[in-house]
C-alpha cells in the first residue's frame, strides 16, 4: 500500500499522538538544560566541544575494549583477567 493510502487506526493514532507528546516533553527539558547551562556561563562552543570530545572519548574506549577482548580469546581468558594485568578497573 502506498502510505497516502495507509490510514491508522484509532490505537495507532493514540499511539503516535503519545509519541509526539514525549517527544516535545524531551525537546522541552533539552531546551531547558541548554539555558540552564547557559545560565552557568557555558557558551554553545563549549558544549559542542565537550560533546564532540565525549564522542572521540568513547570511540577509544571502545576500540581499546575491542583489543582486549581479542587479546582475551588469544589468550584464552575473560576480559575481566586481564584488568589487573593493564591496571584497569571494571569500571573503566
């Protein structure tokens, strides 16, 4: 069917109405969070700087886990062993 064609029902509707509502609910707190950190002295800049650091933070996170991972099945161990060998915490 072609969705001009596509005609929800009553609960499919409630639904995406229910989903459209949560979604401005986020959108709200989003824009409120953004003028409270503004408030604190935070500059837009800033913010996407941070964020984009968190960003390259976590993609070497990741592939820092993924070579221990390797690194625990050539060696025939969990993960988790190899933590004190590296000075890692778990909840690193």
């Amino acid at each position: 069917p072609s969705p001009s064609s596509f005609q929800p029902n009553g609960d499919t509707e409630a639904a995406l109405r229910c989903e459209i509502e949560e979604l401005k609910r986020k959108d709200l707190a989003l824009d409120q969070e953004i003028a409270q950190l503004l408030s604190e002295g935070y500059s837009l800049e800033e913010l996407e700087k941070h964020i984009s650091l968190l960003h390259e933070y976590n993609e070497i996170k990741d592939a820092g886990q993924m070579l221990l991972g390797k690194l625990a099945v050539i060696r025939g161990v969990t993960t988790k062993q190899l933590y004190p060998e590296y000075d890692l915490e778990l909840s690193d």
